[in-house]
C-alpha cells in the first residue's frame, strides 16, 4: 500500500524556464512556447489548450507525469 506521501510529487518551486520544456498538470503534458512565454497542452476532448504561467502555478504541476 502506498502513503500519500508517496503517490504525490514533490513541490517544485519554480516552472522550467527553457524553451520547450515540458510539464505535466491534471494529466496531461504542456510543452512551454518560447516565442510566447506560454504552456501549450490539449484538454480532456483533445483540443489544444494554452495557460499562462501563472495559471499553471495555480493549477499544480510536476516534472513528471503521475497516475
């Protein structure tokens, strides 16, 4: 049995600043534009979504892609 500890990532302080760096978020995979200076994804239906860091800070993100 995993502990909560365990199935969560640890808290990143900052988002990667790299031009197409990616990053996960509720699931899905967002790839930072850097002509833009903003996150690229698709949404539950696939259809491409973009977020501002900001937004991406509230939502909760990871460097790696959780169950």
């Amino acid at each position: 049995m995993r502990t909560a500890m365990e199935t969560q990532p640890l808290p990143v302080a900052e988002l990667p600043t790299a031009p197409c760096s990616v990053v996960w978020s509720r699931g899905h995979a967002y790839v930072l534009e850097g002509f833009r200076a903003r996150w690229v994804g698709r949404d539950d239906r696939g259809r491409p979504h973009a977020i501002t860091g900001a937004e991406m800070q509230r939502r909760g993100w990871s460097l790696t892609r959780t169950a």
